[in-house]
C-alpha cells in the first residue's frame, strides 16, 4: 500500500464529484424513468384562503392519457397530517396539515386536487380542465394585524398566535434581569427591523419518485433528509419503516428549503400504493417558489440598555415570526434556533428573548441557510452600529470593547451557552488589515466634503454563530422531536479499498472530497481508493442527515471514530500476525511496524488477513469494519469579521459593493477550496437578502414574486470579488477541531451590507432602509419619503406579465 | 418545459411563412429566438395552436448597407448585432443597447426583430428603435407595408403587427459619426431595466447639432424625449446645457420620473463624450 505523502487534511483538493454533476453524467431524481411509470401534476390554489364548496374533475378525468384525477376528498381518510417535529411549547397551537386540502385552501399555491397521467404533459394538460369552486374568507396576511384575531386562519383554533416562547436570564439563572438593566441603563436605544420573507431557490426543483413493488416501497427524493423522511412517512402512512428505502441522489442544493417532508412527497407515496404502479413528480420552478417552504418573515423589536462609556448592559428582543398556514417540519423552531445568538459575542449583563409566532395565508417557513441565526446577527450588529451612531462612537471600538476577549474562553453567555473557543481580536486584526480601513474612512470623509453624488459607507459585522447541530439532550430541552448525533461506518474490502458510509446526506457541499480526505489520512490509504456512500438508506440505514453546518463537526466525528475503531482491531491484528506485544506496534503511513525493529505489515495485509479468517487471535470476529455514533456534548462556534464598503449613488438609489473583506475562523480546515467555495456561495446569499431578494404577496395573498424575473437572485456579475481570509481557532469540542462553515457566509454578510449603507447616507438623514435595499427604497429615503415596500417598480419582462399560480 | 400541445411548423421561404400563417389563423405564432415566447408558452400565459419557426428564413438574417439607411433582418441575433461593423459605423447606439441586453446565451438566441416584435416595454431595444426613426419592413397576405417605429409600437407587448404578419427587416437611417450611450439602470445583471436612456447626438464645432433620446419603461412602450431633443440643439456641447435639457425628461416627482432625468443627464454626458 502506498503512503500518502503530504497530509491530505488542509489540501486544497478540486471536488471528486463535480465531473458527474457537471458533465451531466449523473442522475437527478427527475432523470429516471421505470417501467410503467406514471407522472403527477399538482392542482395548487390560485387563492390564499378559501372554503372549497365543490370539484368537478369529470372533464379532467375524460381528457387524453389521464389515469386518475384525485381530490383531497380522496385521500382524507389516509393522508392523516404532515409533520411538525419541534412542538416549541407544551400549549402550541397546530392545526392539522393536510397534503391536500379537503374543505379549506390556507395559501395560494396549497395543493388542491392530483393528476395522474401516461404523461408529464398529458397531466398538466388535464390540470386546467379541473373545477374547482371556492368561497372566499378573508385573507390573513400581516402579523401584527392577525394578532388582532379580527379574521382566523384557522378559525377552529381560535387565534392566529402560534405559541410564544420566551427565554429570560434571569428567570435561566444566567444573567440579570433585562428590565433592571434597562431601567438603570444611562443609554437605551429601541428598533423595529423587518426580515423579509425570502425564497431557498435551490437550483434543481424538487422531484420525487415512488415505485411500489412487493409490498416494498422505495422513494427517491431531491431531499436533504433521507434518513428523517423515512421515518416520517412511516409514522404518517403507517407503512412499515422496513418497508420503506428512500435514496437522495446527486441533489441540486438546498439550503435549508429541502430539509423537510413536502406535501408532494407523501402524496406520490400514496399514489404510487393506490395504482401499484410507480409515480413521478418534479415541481417547475414557479411551483418551487409558490409551494415549497420560505424563509426568514420575522419583525424584531429590540432594545438595547448601554452606558455611556460604550458598555452594553441589556438585551430584550421581542420576535413576531411568521409561520405562514401551517407548521411544517421544523418551522416554530427556525425562530428559536435564533434565540442564543442576538448577544452575539458580547458580554450583556442581562438578557430577555420572546419570539411569538403567528399563523398568516401564506406559504409556511422554515429552514433556510442559518436558520434564526442570520436574524439574531442582523439584529445585533445593526443594533451595535445604532449605539455607536448614538455615542458618537467608532463602531469597531465599540464591539471591540463589548466582546469576549480571546483569554476569557470558555465562556459562558447570558443565553447559557458555553463559547469553547474563539479570538475575535485575531480575525478582526487581519480584516482590518486586508480591507484598508483607515484609508476607505478617509476616502468616505473626502467624498462627504465633497458632496459627491456617490457616496462611500463601510459596514462591518464581527459575528459568531452556533454550527455542529446538536447535542441531543439540548434538543430535548427545546423539545425537538430527534436527537443530533450522527454516524459513520468504515467497511474494509479485502482488495484493500475502502467504503465510507455516512448518515449526512451531502447535497452539493463535497462531502465525498472531504470525508475521503479524513480518512486517506488517518489510515494512511489514498484519497482515490475511499468510496464514500450516502443519502440511501439501505446502504446507511441510520443518520440524521445534513443542516445547520453539523456535517463535518458531528458526522466527520462519527468517521474519525469509526476509522480509529478499524486501526484499533487492526493493531490487535497485526500484533498477532507479527508475533509481538500489541503495546509494541506502531502505525504510521499505512502500516504497522514493531517498534525497533523492521518487521512491517500494510494495513491492507492486515484487512486481508481479517477477511480470510484463516487465522485470527482468540475471539476476534472476522472482517475489518466499524461502525460509530457521535452524539456531541456542545455546539460550534465559527466567528468572524466581515467588512464591506458601498458605494450609494444618492441620484439613483443605486447601490455597489465595492471591496468586501470575509476573515472567517470555522476552526480546522479540511480542504481550504471547498470552505472558500461555502463562503463566497454565503456571501452571495447574505447580500442578495440584503439587497435583491424579497417574496412579496398581494393584498390577496398571491405570490409576486414566482419567477426569477421577479425575485432577484444574484449572479456573480452582481457580486465583487471577495476578499477572504481565515483565522484558525480549533474548536474543542471535536477531535477534527472543525465548527462548520455552511452558513457562516450567510449569517454575517446581511448586516455588514446594510450597515454599510447606512453609514453612507446617514449624513444625509437617512437613518433606516428596509430590506432588500432596492434601488427606489434607498432614493426614497433619501428624499425624507416612507418606505415605498417592494414592489412599486415591475422588472419587466416577464415580470410585466402576472405571474399568477403558474397555471391559468 | 411543459407547454400545451401545438403544433410545429418550419417554412423555408417568406411566402410559405406568410401563407402559414394565414392558413393556421389567428392563434398561431411565430417564433424566432424563443427567448420571451418560450417563457410565455412554459407558464402557460398563452398556448397557441402552431408555432412558425421563421429560424429557417436565412434571408431575414445579417446587416445590409442600403445607401442612407441600414436593413437589419428580423432573425439577426443580438450576438451578430454586437459584432457587425456597419451598426459599429452607422448606428452605433444599437451596439451599445444589445451589448446590455440579457446574458451571452440569450444574446446568442434572440433576436432584434424578436425583441421589437415581442414589444415588452422593459426591452431595451424599443426606445433606440423609435430614437433612431426606425421602420419595419412587414409581409402579409396582401404583400408589403412599412410602419415608422413610432405607429409600430401600440401598447404594453402590443405592435401595429396583425397577427397574419412578419417582420422582415427593419430600416435604420445611418448615423455615422454620431456620438451614442445607453444608460441603464437595472438590479441585477441580467434584470430588464428599471429605467434606461438611449442618446445618440451629433456635435460639430462643439455645437450639438442633433440629438435623439428615447426612454425604456417609462410607460405602456418606448418613449422619445423630443422636448430634450429640441432643447439641445444649437447649444454648446457642455454640461450646462445637457443637464438643463435633461430636466425635460419627466416633470412628475416619482422615482421613475427621477430616473428619467438623472439618466438622460448621464447618456447625453457620455454620448457627447
Ligand atoms: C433571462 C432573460 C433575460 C432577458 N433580458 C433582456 C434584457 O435585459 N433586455 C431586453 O431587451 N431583452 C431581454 N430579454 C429578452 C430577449 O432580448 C429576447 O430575445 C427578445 O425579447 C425576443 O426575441 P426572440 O427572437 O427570442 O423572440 P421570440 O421569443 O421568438 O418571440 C417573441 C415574440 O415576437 C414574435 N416575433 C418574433 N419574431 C417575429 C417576426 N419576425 N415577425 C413577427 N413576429 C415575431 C413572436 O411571435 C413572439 O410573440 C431577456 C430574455 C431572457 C430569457
């Protein structure tokens, strides 16, 4: 066997698995065909809230190559209710979630009534020659108007308030009480931030397919859970978990918008049981934007307590968090993942969280990259430079002063979690430093004597985050529905190759490059000899599969332990094959070797050796595999410096970034490529939500916003070349040392941006701009105007066209 | 893509096209570069019964140089538009609108007659179209007609086309020498404009002897700024006399309006060079 030379952790490997994924050479779920195979379209509600009082399908049922035309009247005896795993409080209100509506449509875009057809075109042809007649009630569409509970969303269960859950330091017993902090405060300041409700748009939609065959079911899913949708379709069809296989293929993405158990997917699985045949189902892109779960939808009241030196002392954040129609997998929660994260790196004295959530008309939410934490940083860093406007203060100074200094860690928060590691001094120097602070401000004092029609603001966001998801008994306390451990298995094939299998189901992150790379170096076999297997769950039948940055800090634990399981058998093996004491075998570069002397065997002897059995020490079993679980005992903290310079063309509103500087510390870097390529991909995503992307609804809660003619995502032509660098600072609570960098891009740009905008302007009067911040919405408040809301300017285009439901 | 059925028809001359057209009626369509009909066809927004593919019309194809004026075919695509050296040379605002159109692939597709034919207010062709004093070239049942830009363009995605007609070509009068920009604002790079100028101006001895500027997606179609135009000329080539032209743009006090000020400043700014 041949030695890796140079470690392979640290390299900086180009992606095992983009040749297939970018020749075309892999299958996408929409990409296979079975014998037999039916196809389904999906009749979704042109209206956000509606009693159904009659469907006609006679005509859609007569139309060509129609098998079936089924209605929510058909399924309401089995469909049961979609899942919701995070009941958030003891008294939460859940209404039942139907996949297909029977009585009652919630949203625009709900699924309503199923073709099934010989074709994909033969199904949306029948689609519009359904019927369907509904009774209009009265649409829910803003959150502090549905806490009036003037009009129910859900009329049985009395009010549109979800449930509220509070945190409180002082009742936690890890701070003070907010409101003596605040009454006693020299300095308290108070604002509404509005997080718009933002779209995951994943680039391949999702598509799904059953086949039934004896009494098996197998279900493949552009998902980013195939282990948690197993489970769940079991618990609501009642089909027997053993009877159920589901594969993710190559997935395209996902973002938090395919970590759930869709509508779509239940519905193929009970039609697919009704007809005996298999049944297809991919979404078009409008229907991805119109049905699949949104993001962010929060307002956020916040108060902040300081002294006059720049000492903050207080925190109260009061949420409103928009569910939308229906609690989906983990939507109550994604509001609460935010809560220990508004005190950010900062030392507040007391502390005080109350997020309600709120039932509307709309699509439900839920996960979408950082998940509560992007809100928490955005609140928090846009509240630091509102101090520092308020004192006068350098607003770097200001955070400098606040945080938790590199020789205080451990340290435990005012939320109550314990910060293992972190050197915000470190990562803030080498972002100082590589951005030209100094330089851009003067810049920005020359362009503000000037009056220059283009004016310089430099926004900054020193942020940290919770990745590595999660301790399993802190889910328990937050009364999640699962635990957060995860689990790898390492099998050793007698040719001396290796198979990975892992329960993290990587859908475009490069999990194969990085855990192949882990495990080249810690046995000491080549990178091209690991397969790494993943997201089937016959072949890695447990895991829980990938969100929240956990991937790498928990799932590449389970591998590191399961390889160290394999070289700890392997050494019992090997001493007994070299006639030695165990004590004396050394293992380095693939091979053990008794120590001071040169007797040697590969480890790929020593696998052989075990796969024979002809001759193994008293009690050993034959072969040469190990299975692990990690279950982490706390999170990871990646943090950073994110700085940003705009340029605001106060003429036109128009905004350009103009140098962006990302020091991230995401703790051990397994390959320093992939992690760049998981910044500058959160980057893009932070900053469209800081200035491009918005869902917007009309007053009749119709989606405005179902095209990528209307809803803005970026491209890199949109974006600057980004200036990255990192700080390392291992996290200790694994032995890779990693925290994850999934989100980090995502979590700390948002506000860097919008600060840096304000900080352009405010000389001008302008002291708030909503998100996104749209070119007419920066003019606007320029000119001392309210807030003209999103949609005043049509993109044209297709945008011109109304893009009603996707379907006429 | 799931589009209702229709039916696919490939003429290979003129003729054949127009008599096509005519026999499939009224809700049969052309299609050229596919790149605003296909979207269109794929949400099901519309479902015509045939579709005409004029891409084998290689006659409707390249740039001629017809003396005072240029005839540009209707299926000559925008990337072709970019790099033909007699809209360079005599109608170089053209250029330099197609160059902010869509992303390369789509450039590569679509076409100029297409975008003139589609009439999306937020096409960025329509303003320089009717700027310029373009005429289209159409054939029908009954032979040919010509219509000036400004009759050509009716409403939002409405032109003087019935549906039995094809565009063939369209005359440009040679500019040559004229100075040209186009200033768009746009939100993302591969948005439609929000608002965008088109100046073409033409100074001599430091005078601005002429000047056309049309406006994109300021209303229900193109819009030429004439009040701007008459105002520039017989003035010196300054900034003094551009921005006070430029106030004619718009009168009203709404983003758009100020939109169309401030850019019209801005694309006489450059065009003057
Ligand atoms: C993502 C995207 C971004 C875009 N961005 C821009 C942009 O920034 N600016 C911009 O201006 N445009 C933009 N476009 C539109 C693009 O320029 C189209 O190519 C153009 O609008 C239509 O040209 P086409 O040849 O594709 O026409 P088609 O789509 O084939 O046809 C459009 C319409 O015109 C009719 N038609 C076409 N040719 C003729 C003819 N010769 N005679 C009679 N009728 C005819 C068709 O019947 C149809 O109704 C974009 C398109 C896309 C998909």
């Amino acid at each position: 066997m041949t030695a890796t030379a140079e470690p392979e952790v640290g390299k900086a490997r180009l992606r095992k698995e983009d040749a297939r994924l970018i020749t075309g050479e892999t299958r996408w779920t929409d990409n296979l065909q079975l014998t037999g195979m039916l196809h389904m379209a999906v009749l979704r509600s042109p209206v956000a809230h509606a009693r159904i009082t009659g469907v006609d399908v006679s005509r859609a049922t007569a139309m060509p190559g129609v098998a079936v035309v089924l209605t929510g009247e058909d399924f309401a005896a089995e469909q049961g209710s979609l899942p919701c795993a995070w009941p958030i409080t003891e008294d939460m209100k859940s209404p039942p979630a139907p996949a297909l509506a029977v009585d009652q449509v919630n949203f625009a875009g709900e699924a309503v009534a199923l073709v099934i057809a010989d074709s994909a075109y033969h199904a949306a042809d029948a689609l519009e020659a359904i019927d369907v007649d509904y009774e209009d009630l009265p649409v829910v569409l803003d959150m502090e108007e549905a806490l009036r509970d003037n009009d129910l969303v859900h009329p049985d269960l009395g009010t549109n308030r979800c449930a509220t859950w509070i945190f409180d330091s002082a009742e936690a017993g890890a701070g003070t009480n907010v409101e003596d902090e605040i009454a006693a405060a020299e300095v308290v300041i108070e604002r509404t931030f509005r997080q718009q409700r933002l779209i995951p748009a994943f680039m391949e939609p999702r598509s799904v397919v059953v086949d039934s065959s004896a009494g098996m079911f197998t279900v493949w899913s552009a998902t980013q859970i195939p282990h948690i949708l197993r489970w769940m379709l079991s618990a609501v069809t009642g089909i027997s978990e053993s009877k159920l296989r589901v594969i993710a293929p190559d997935v395209g993405g996902g973002f938090g918008g395919k970590l759930q158990v869709t509508p779509e997917e239940l519905l193929c699985l009970l039609v697919a049981r009704r007809m005996g045949r298999p049944v297809k189902w991919t979404e078009t892109r409008t229907e991805s934007m119109l049905a699949a779960h949104h993001g962010r939808d929060q307002v956020q009241k916040i108060t902040l307590a300081a002294r006059r030196d720049g000492t903050v002392t207080g925190l109260k954040v009061e949420l409103l968090a928009d569910m939308g129609a229906y609690l989906r997998l983990v939507t109550p929660g994604v509001p609460i993942l935010g809560a220990f994260m508004f005190n950010s790196i900062y030392k507040f004295a007391g502390y005080r969280f109350e997020c309600t959530n709120v039932f509307t008309n709309k699509v439900p939410t839920d996960a979408y990259r950082g998940a509560g934490r992007p809100e928490a940083t955005f609140a928090i860093e846009r509240m630091m430079d509102e101090l520092a406007v308020e004192l006068g203060m350098e607003p770097m100074k200001i955070r400098e002063m606040n945080w938790i200094k590199h020789e205080e860690f451990p340290f435990t928060t005012v939320a109550g979690l314990t910060y293992d590691s972190g050197n915000y001094e470190a990562a803030t120097a080498r972002a100082m430093e590589l951005f030209g602070y100094d330089d851009l401000r003067e810049e920005q004092a020359r362009r503000r004597a000037d009056g220059s029609v283009v004016q310089l603001g430099i926004g900054i966001s020193t942020y940290t985050e919770m990745c590595g998801l999660a301790p399993s008994r802190v889910l328990g306390a937050l009364r999640y529905g699962a635990g957060g451990w995860e689990t790898a298995s390492i099998r050793m094939l007698p040719t001396g190759k290796v198979e990975v299998i892992t329960g993290t189901s990587p859908h475009g992150q490069g999990h194969e490059t990085v855990w192949s790379q882990i495990v080249a170096d810690r046995l000491g076999v080549p990178f091209e000899d690991i397969e790494v297997l993943h997201g089937d769950t016959a072949t890695s039948h447990k895991g829980m599969d990938s969100y929240g940055s956990r991937s790498l800090a928990v799932g590449g634990t389970a591998l590191v332990q399961a390889a160290d399981k394999v070289l700890a058998k392997a050494r019992t093996l090997a001493a007994h094959m070299m006639e030695c004491d165990e004590a004396d075998v050394e293992f380095a570069s693939g091979s053990f070797s008794v120590r001071g002397t040169s007797t040697v065997r590969a480890l790929g002897d020593v696998v052989l050796a075990a796969h024979v059995a002809h001759d193994l020490p008293e009690g050993m079993e034959p072969g040469m595999d190990a299975d692990a679980t990690f279950d982490p005992d706390n999170f990871s903290y990646p943090h950073g410096t994110h700085l940003c310079a705009t340029e605001v063309d106060t003429e036109t509103g128009m905004v350009k970034i103009v140098r962006y500087v990302a020091v991230d510390d995401v703790g051990t870097v397994v390959n320093p490529l992939i992690v760049d390529g998981q910044v500058h991909g959160g980057l893009a995503q932070g900053i469209a939500q800081a200035l491009y992307e918005e869902a917007t609804h009309d007053e009749m809660g119709t989606l405005t916003t179902a095209t990528f003619a209307d809803y803005l995502v970026p491209c890199a032509a949109d974006l600057p070349a980004f200036l990255t660098d990192r700080t390392t600072t291992p996290a200790t609570s694994n032995p890779l040392g990693a925290k994850g960098v999934g989100e980090a891009g995502t979590i700390a740009s948002t506000p860097a941006v919008v600060n840096s905008v304000l900080d352009a302007v405010r000389h001008l009067g302008v002291r708030d701009i909503e998100m996104p911040m749209s070119p007419e919405r920066v003019w606007t408040a320029l000119q001392g105007r309210p807030d003209p809301g999103a949609g005043d300017v049509a993109a044209g285009g297709l945008g011109s066209i109304d893009a009603q439901g996707g379907q006429s | 893509m799931i589009p209702a059925e229709f039916k696919y028809l490939f003429p290979s001359t003129v003729d054949e096209a127009v008599r096509m057209l005519a026999e499939e009626g009224e809700d049969a369509k052309v299609i050229a570069g596919g790149q605003s009909l296909v979207p269109v066809l794929r949400m099901r927004l519309a479902a015509p019964t045939a579709l005409i593919d004029i891409g084998g019309l290689t006659e409707l194809t390249g740039v001629r140089d017809d003396g005072d004026s240029l005839l540009i075919g209707a299926m000559t695509t925008h990337y072709e538009v970019q790099r033909d050296h007699l809209i360079h040379d005599h109608a170089l605002l053209l250029k330099l609108v197609t160059d902010t159109v869509a992303d390369p692939q789509i450039r590569h597709r679509g076409t100029f007659g297409g975008s003139l034919c589609h009439a999306d207010p937020a096409g960025d062709l329509l303003a320089p179209a009717l700027a310029l004093d373009a005429v289209m070239i159409i054939a029908g049942p009954s032979g040919r007609r010509e219509v000036s830009a400004s009759e050509f363009f009716v409403d939002y995605f409405t032109t003087a086309l019935a549906p039995d007609e094809i565009l063939l070509d369209v005359r440009v009068p040679k500019y040559t020498g004229w100075g040209a920009h186009y200033e768009k604002l746009n939100r993302v790079a591969q948005a439609w404009s929000i608002v965008a100028v088109a100046a073409a101006v033409r100074v001599s001895d430091g005078v601005i002897a002429a000047a056309r500027v049309g406006l994109t997606n300021v209303g229900s179609g193109p819009v030429r700024a004439v009040e701007v135009e008459s105002a520039l000329v017989g003035l010196p080539a300054t900034a003094e006399s551009i921005s006070a032209a430029a106030g004619r743009a718009s009168t009203g006090d709404g983003y758009k309006d100020n939109l169309a000020r401030v850019l019209t400043g801005r694309a006489l700014t450059a065009a003057v060079g």
